[in-house]
C-alpha cells in the first residue's frame, strides 16, 4: 500500500500526522488506519508518518501495510522521536499522536477548526480503553484525569500545533524522558491561545491492565517524590521505557 500522501501543487500538504513508536506491531496498523479515516472525513491534505524508533518487531512494516511513510530512527527518548518526526516532515500543521491511540472525525474536525481559528494549538481530553477491574486503579486513574483536565494541559498521546509555534519554542524539550507534553504545553501557551478540546483521544488503559494496583501506586509516589530531575533520566521511568506493553 501506498504511503498516506493526499496532496497535489495546486493543494499543498496541509498536515502532518507523526506517530513515534517503538515495538508497536500489534497497535500501529490500527492507529495509522483511524488516522487516515478521521483525516480523510475533515478533508484537509494530510500525510501520515511513523517513526520507527529502533523497534525490532515489525512495527515498520505493519505501519507501511496501513498506509503510512516510516522514518527510522534510532533514540529512544520520546521527545527526540517526536522532534524527529516533526523533522522529517513540512505541513505547516502538526498532529502528534501515540502508537497505542486512535482518533475520531470529530477530534480531528475540532483540531483543525481550533487552528482556523488562531489557536496556537492544543490537546485533547482522553478515554482510556478496557480500564483494569481493580477499583483501586479505577478510581485513582478518575481522580487524575479530573486533575489533569483542570491543569489544562494536553496530552501527550493526541497533541496538534502550527509549524511555526513548533520551532519557536523549539520542539519537545529533549532533557526529558517523560511529561515532555507538559512542558511542550507550557511553552505554547506563552506564544498564544491554546485550546483543549473537549472531543476526546481514545488511548489504551494497557499499562494500567499490566501491573497489580500497589505496584502502580508505589511507581507514581516514587516519581513524584523525584521532582523534575526525575524526568530527565531513563532510570526510574521504567514504567514507560520497559518494553511491556500488557495484554
């Protein structure tokens, strides 16, 4: 199958969709196809790109067999994948999306009309799917997300933006290994308005459905107890960087 590439000279490319990932082969060909459906409803010429970061499991292959262009990249570290995306493509409009996430019409539509009308960019509220029966997980994923909503910050797993905003505040901030969506927001805020919309990303509960509810709880007070300096290293951020991926 052909690359996803809808435009022609007198239709330029108007957005890019960048999807980094690494050993998603179960999930990717399911992501790039919601992609090319939400993106072929809202009708704005598109391209879909998959940067494939070391992965080993054919995630390259599954993503091309669903229409995307991959670029190969050999990092590990989620905001330099994401800048390398951003690198490799030129729509003056940026849609990151996670591997494991899958995208509406309506959340797409609601993107681009938020751009149209002078945002800077933005994010999007989140759905998790096949939540873990645990009450205990249940209940203290609610209580985040209320927070999360409130801090008015996007996610890291649906975030959109101008080209031009994107090298303004120069990327994602590649000190960080994770919440590099949290300051990505904090920096685009200062350029403009920012939007979170209130269509939701549907993004998989999988890691919450992997480890028992004490072993996550344990994992975020750790974290948090870290501060800032947490982020910046590999080492402790296992929960994001071991490779499982859950059932």
């Amino acid at each position: 199958m052909n690359p996803t590439i809808v435009s022609t000279h007198s239709h330029p490319l108007q957005v890019s969709f960048v999807v980094p990932a690494w050993n998603e082969a179960l999930v990717i060909g399911e992501c790039v196809r919601s992609i090319r459906n939400a993106a072929d409803a809202a009708a704005r010429t598109y391209e879909v790109v998959v940067v494939d970061d070391s992965s080993d499991d054919g995630t390259g292959d599954a993503a091309r067999d669903a229409g995307a262009r991959v670029v190969r990249v050999q990092r590990r570290q989620i905001a330099a994948v994401r800048n390398a995306g951003a690198a490799a493509t030129s729509a003056p409009w940026l849609v990151f999306v996670d591997a494991d996430t899958t995208l509406s019409p309506e959340l797409v539509t609601a993107a681009y009309a938020a751009l149209d009308a002078g945002a800077v960019g933005g994010g999007a509220r989140v759905t998790l799917d096949r939540m873990p029966s645990s009450w205990i997980v249940r209940a203290t994923t609610a209580l985040f997300m209320f927070v999360w909503e409130r801090l008015d910050m996007a996610a890291g797993c649906f975030v959109f933006c101008r080209r031009d905003v994107f090298h303004r505040v120069g990327g994602f901030d590649e000190r960080y290994f994770a919440t590099e969506e949290t300051w990505f927001s904090e920096a685009m805020k200062a350029q403009g308005r920012f939007v979170v919309l209130k269509e939701s990303a549907m993004t998989s509960a999988r890691k919450l459905r992997q480890d028992s509810a004490l072993r996550l709880i344990w994992t975020n007070l750790r974290i948090l107890a870290g501060g800032t300096r947490q982020w910046r290293r590999r080492e402790g951020l296992e929960f994001w960087y071991d490779g499982r991926r859950g059932g």
